[in-house]
C-alpha cells in the first residue's frame, strides 16, 4: 500500500511541474503581439486590401498614401 502512496505522490509533483510549465508557455502567448495580418479597405479611396499587422494602431494605404485609424482587436473585445 505505501507503494501505491509513494507512486500517486510522485504522480502529483509531476502533474504540478506539468502544469506549472504549460502555464508559463500560455502567459507568454498572451503577451506577444498577432504575428498575422488583417487587411482592411481604406476609407479614404476604397483599396480592398491594405494590410495592417496585430499590434499597429495606423495603417497606410499602399494606393493612396494616406493613414488612418486601425483599432486593435483587443478594442473591439473590450466593447
């Protein structure tokens, strides 16, 4: 029976290291910015695909050279 004990012990230490390392890994998921892009139509001449990366505020169109507000989608989840 001890075995039993001593083995779901050491079951549990590695189960918490475990978690404790996923843990670390999804904090720092949440704090590095969108690596991907979103593309938006320019409200100045209408430019279908203008690219804006995660963690930008403004965007410039490649068409028409101007910028304009891009709210971050931390914005819109906060609404």
């Amino acid at each position: 029976m001890k075995k039993y004990w001593d083995w779901i012990t050491q079951l549990r230490l590695r189960l918490g290291e475990w978690l404790m390392r996923v843990g670390a890994r999804l904090r720092t998921l949440k704090t590095q910015p969108n690596r991907y892009p979103d593309y938006v139509t320019c409200p100045h001449c209408g430019e279908p695909e203008v690219e804006v990366w995660g963690d930008q505020t403004l965007a410039t169109c490649h068409q028409c050279g101007k910028t304009f507000n891009y709210p971050s989608p931390s914005d819109h989840i906060k609404k």
